[in-house]
C-alpha cells in the first residue's frame, strides 16, 4: 500500500533529471505534470533553460505529453509553446488520463515514466500504472489551499517513507 506512494526517483527539481538517466532506464515517453514541476504554477510560458532542458531530452528520442489537472487555457499554450501534446483537466490520480497519454506517446506503461510533484496526483497515478515515477520538489510554496492541504499529508507521506528506507531525500 506504501508502495502506492513511493516514487522511483526523488529529485530536487527536472534539472537533476539527466537524458543519459531516462535513457539508462529505456524510457521512451515521459508523462509530465506541468505547475510547480516545470514552473511556479503562476508562470504562463516556458523560459529558456526549460526549453533546452525539454530539447535534450527530444534529442535522445523520447517523447512527451503533458498530463494536468489544470484548465484548457492554461494547459494548451504552454504545451504548444514546447510543441507536446497535452491532456487537461486530467483528475489525476485517476488512471484514465495517463492511459491515454501513453496512448498518445505510443509507449506502454514499463517505459514511461511520469514526473511530477505531487505524491497524491502524479505519484499515485503513475504508480498504479506501473510507470517509472519521478517526484520533484515544487517549485513555488504559493497555491490554492486544496493543494497546501495535499502537502501536508505529502510530506507526512514522504518522512514516512524516507524513515522506512523506501526513499532518499534529494541531494
Ligand atoms: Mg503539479
């Protein structure tokens, strides 16, 4: 049951995710969560060291679509501005929005991994999957109360598992 919530990986943020490490893991697609995981959930468009990271990753072959619980609006224009396909209003973790993102991708669920920083959303619903799960710490404090409510049963969570020695804390 704990295993549910455990990710595969623990970073402390997409930069200390390296192409070489996905590509050591046969990834093909990657299901990515978009606020607070690739930006502050404030932010409308990727900046520059985000595109080269996303281009390093292309360059190795691998492909993704942008899987999130936000609304249309937001969702399309920072995935079109990456060129990504994207899935919005998502209700992770419910699996239907990851089964079609690995449709979209053209993967199965073994070489996919699904990064994000909610333990609740993204975690839980690649691990149903049986996707590889990369949790990132979030990149902004500032958000809805639903979401600072989900983090403090996630940080319960990851002592909980840091504790048991499921999980590293990131460097
Ligand atoms: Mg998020």
């Amino acid at each position: 049951m704990l295993k549910l919530f455990c990710p595969n990986m623990y970073v402390s943020s997409i930069y200390s995710i390296h192409p070489e490490d996905l590509v050591n893991k046969n990834i093909k697609g990657i299901i990515i969560d978009l606020d607070n995981t690739l930006v502050p959930w404030d932010e409308k468009e990727p900046n520059e060291n985000l595109m080269d990271w996303f281009e390093s990753i292309f360059d190795k072959g691998i492909k993704f679509c942008m899987v999130s619980n936000n609304k249309e609006h937001r969702v399309k224009l920072f995935a079109d501005s990456l060129s990504i396909p994207y899935i919005f209003d998502a209700v992770k973790p419910r699996k239907k929005a990851f089964l079609r993102g690995i449709k979209i991708l053209g993967t199965n669920p073994s070489n996919t991994a699904v990064i994000g920083d909610q333990i609740l959303t993204d975690i839980l619903g690649g691990n149903r999957m049986g996707a590889f799960t990369i949790l990132v710490k979030p990149m902004s404090s500032q958000e809805f109360w639903w979401t600072r409510l989900m983090r403090k049963i996630e940080k319960n969570i990851i002592s909980i598992l840091i504790k048991k020695g499921l999980l590293e804390k990131p460097e």
